[in-house]
C-alpha cells in the first residue's frame, strides 16, 4: 500500500532546543495512527509541520506520493489535510452555520451550508442543528461543530489532537465510531491522546517520540498502557503505593453555596453542599461547561458568595478574597494554566511572587524579596522535574506539561491546608500525570484536603476518597470512590439527575 502521508528526516530547532530530530513517519490511508510521547517529546511541532503552522529546517514530505509543502494551513487543507485542536476556536454568540462558515476557506450560501452541515453531521453520527447558537451547546457538541468543519473539506488525513478530554463516555464511544467509519472509508486519522487506554482500543499503529526523535513503534493492541508509557519516558514506571484514607476532621464546608454566573454562556451554582476533610482526595466528575470554573472561581475567592455559604474550620470565609484565603491555607490552582495560572509573559520566578508571596512571605514591609523567590521557584523545579533553562524562563517557553507541573508545584510546595485543583494533568504525558497525582496524594497522606475537578474518571477513580458529579451547577451526593461505575458517573456527567441517581446508586450497593 502507498502510504498517504510520508515524512523523511525531519528536523525543526529552537534556540536550545531540537524539537523535531531527524523524524521519519509514514501513515497509510484507512488508518488511525497515534503519535505518542512524553510533553516536550516534540509532537505538536510535527503536527504543526504537517499542518503547514511550521516549515522544517530540514527534511520533506510527500502526501501521496508527491511533495507536500504546506505554507499555511489553508495550503494544507486544500491538499486534504485538516486538523481539529485541543482547544476549541468557536463564537459563542454565532450559531453553528456562521462558527463553520468562518472557517470554509470558501464562501457558501446560508441555505445549502446549514444542508450540508444537516447531510454531513447525520450520516457519520455528530448530528448538529445549523441554527443553534454555540453558547446553547455542551462541550461534546462543540466539539462535533469542529469535526463536522472538517468533514465538509472532504479531508484525506484528519488530525486529532486530544479529542476526549471534555468528553463523556458515551460521547467518547459515538467519537470513536465516527473516527472509525472515516478510516473505512479510506480517511487516514493521525490521533493524539495522553489516554493510553484509548490508544489501545482505537489505533492501529502507534508512533512513539523522545527527544525530538522516534523511538519505536508499536501495535497498541499488542502493548498494555504501562508498557507504552515506558516506552515514551524510556524507563520503568513506578507504581503508586497503596493508599487508605482515614478522613480526618472537616476543614472546608460548602453550605447550600449558590452564585449566578457573571457570564451569559456560563453555568450558575445552585445549592452545592460538600465537606472535605483532612487527610482525604475528593473527585469531582464533570463534562465541562457545567459550572467547574465557576465553582473554582467561589472557593478561590475571585467570586464572592455570602460568609455562611463558605466555612474554612466552620468560620465563614464567603466574603473573603484570594489573598486572605492563601494566608488561611486555601490554595487553588485553576484549569487554565496560561494566563490564568501562570502570566504567560512572566518569568517563573515573577510568577512565583504572585501566588506565593503571602503564604511564603516572600515580601517585608511592601519590599518584595526576590532572591527568596527565586530559590522557591528553584526548589519546585527540581522537586517537580521541570524542564527549563531556568527560573527567568517566561512561563510561555515551557511545554504545556512542563507549566503544569510547575502551578501544580508551586501551590504543593506552600503546604496548603485545603488544595482545589481544576483538571491537574490535562495534557500532561504519563510520567508527569503519575508525578502530580502522587504529590496530590503526598499532600492528603500529610493532613491536607485535596479537592481534584477533572474530566478524567480513571485519574478520579485512582486518586480519589470520595467522588461527586457536577451537572448543571447542581452536585450530586458524595460517595465512596469506586462504588459507582463509570457508566453510572457518564449518565450523570451528561446531565442525569445527578443527586437522585447517586443517591439510588448508594442505596442499591448498600
């Protein structure tokens, strides 16, 4: 078979840095190809090289045979070649048919845009009503929107980058056979996930980067996800020790806690009630969209609530914001790691001031200390492994993985009494995903509370105590991690009623 897609050596360098190291990659049509590697492993620099966003220094490519040499990405998808990112690049105040047409290299009518949008969502199983406007929409129906936007350019090879990260898993299963029924139909599908899991399930090759270089291939069906994850950081990986709360006291009480949201497409909080306690992991489960960053932004302190609302060691804290809720022991690290986490012009020492500097007084008098600073932001590079030239490294330098290893640290290392975390390893490869999550579990094992919101149940299902569903800005019931399934917590994530479910479900396994 002629491959659809062919790399040969290819190599792109950065100051300090080889991304791409003499890159050899071949992907035939009718197959979904992973591309795997630790954060950093240069892979979103090769996909930027086939999606025409980064010319190679050196090497070429062939897209059937004949040289490919993309320039833009407009260059790329008039040769077939279309890419859905991570990151959504959607309106929220326009409707589907204006969101898709903006991103048609070409103008089509209204009229016949919204029938192909109706044909083309149908036949492979995102249905989408052209008219609705995309703030109205969950995460997963956005991202079919993405898809769909893809699909009407006739692609020949599709780039997925992360695709289930905001997903159920019912919606991570009609995905699949999405991808699947564009595979046989001769569609070639180069697929980037952290997921091992679903690299196992869906791929039929995989292609494994360290370093900027390929360092083996492989059948994923044929390799358990610890195997390939050692093969990505080129090491055995550790396994977690085996973990037995004992809860400790209450810290922190959430008590009927209400808040419209500012934002007209965000989620409200309607009566959330929860109790974390000392020495205890709670999860909470989500799709996005449903009132997470909502409720991250109540327990930091960026949105005030009424003082009963928030009890820290049963004083009311509602009122209170940020500064003087770190200086209690509240530390919060939200999703969005640049620009909300961390300055993204900043260096990692000034970006260390900025959190840390009333919880680890880096300030006397209104003077600010920056040689301290500076050793703070040392010692979370070296505990956490983070890959930098330096401390005056800006935060925008560092890999995505390598920044959330970073906040993550950063807030760990100020000894926090309550820890909340919105999703702490998204994008983050294997061997950092295990690093954070044993300092989250260090850090309860030491008397803290650790408050994880992810969309990632199996890093919920390891990590937690206790576990809760938030759907619709309502929270469900807390229980007992691992006495609930996944299909159960996937009903809830896509909008169930969350407390009677659990509540049925704590009764059954009673």
């Amino acid at each position: 078979m002629t491959a659809l897609l062919s790399l040969a050596q290819i190599r792109k360098a950065y100051p300090g840095v080889v991304a791409n190291d003499d890159v050899e990659l071949d992907i035939d049509p009718g197959e979904i190809h992973a591309l795997l590697g630790e954060n950093g492993a240069g892979k979103s620099t090769l996909v930027k090289i086939i999606y025409g966003l980064v010319t190679p220094d050196e090497g070429w490519m062939e897209l059937y045979g004949k040289r490919y040499t993309p320039t833009s990405p407009k260059d790329a998808r008039a040769e077939g070649v279309s890419m859905v990112f991570q990151h959504f690049s959607l309106f929220e105040a326009l409707t589907v048919r204006e969101n898709i047409a903006l991103g048609l290299d070409e103008a089509v009518r209204p009229r016949t845009l919204a029938e192909r949008i109706r044909t083309v969502s149908v036949e492979y199983g995102l249905p989408l009503d052209p008219d609705r406007l995309i703030g109205d929409l969950s995460v997963g129906e956005r991202q079919r929107v993405e898809i769909v936007r893809c699909l009407l350019q006739d692609p020949r090879l599709l780039i997925m980058d992360e695709p289930t990260s905001v997903l159920t898993p019912q919606e991570v299963e009609v995905l699949f056979g999405t991808l699947r029924l564009l595979a046989k139909r001769g569609v070639a599908i180069l697929y980037i996930s952290h997921k091992l899991d679903e690299i196992r399930q869906l791929c039929d090759r995989a292609t494994i980067l360290r370093g900027g270089k390929v360092v083996a291939t492989c059948v994923p069906s044929q390799e358990t996800p610890r195997s390939m994850a050692e093969m990505m950081i080129g090491t055995e990986l550790a396994s977690p020790p085996a973990r037995r709360a004992i809860p400790g006291r209450t810290l922190l009480r959430l008590d009927r806690l209400s808040r419209p949201s500012p934002d007209p497409f965000g989620t409200s909080l309607r009566d959330l009630d929860l109790s974390l306690h000392s020495g205890e992991v709670t999860g909470i489960a989500g799709v996005a969209g449903n009132g997470q960053d909502e409720l991250l932004s109540v327990l930091s302190g960026e949105d005030r609530v009424e003082p009963g609302m928030l009890l820290l060691d049963e004083q009311p804290i509602g009122d209170l914001g940020p500064n003087r809720r770190r200086r209690l022991g509240l530390l919060t690290a939200p999703e969005e790691r640049l620009g909300h986490a961390a300055a993204p012009d900043m260096s990692l020492t000034d970006n260390t001031m900025l959190t840390g500097r009333v919880r680890q007084r880096l300030s006397n008098s209104g003077f600010l200390k920056w040689q301290a600073t500076a050793n703070f932001a040392r010692a979370v590079v070296a505990e956490f492994d983070v890959r930098t030239p330096g401390v005056d490294t800006p935060a925008r330098a560092l890999s995505g993985g390598n920044l959330q290893k970073f906040v993550i640290g950063r807030e760990v290392l100020q000894k926090p009494r309550v820890l909340v975390v919105n999703q702490p390893t998204w994008g983050v490869d294997a061997a950092a995903a295990a690093s954070i999550r044993q300092a989250l579990r260090d850090l309860a094992e030491n008397g803290a509370s650790v408050l994880v919101i992810s969309q990632d149940l199996d890093e919920l299902m390891e990590i937690s105590d206790q576990f809760a569903v938030i759907a619709g800005g309502r929270l469900s019931a807390t229980r007992p991690a691992g006495r609930v399934s996944i299909e159960e917590i996937g009903r809830l994530m896509g909008g169930a009623d969350a407390a009677a479910e659990m509540r049925d479900a704590q009764g059954a396994s009673a």
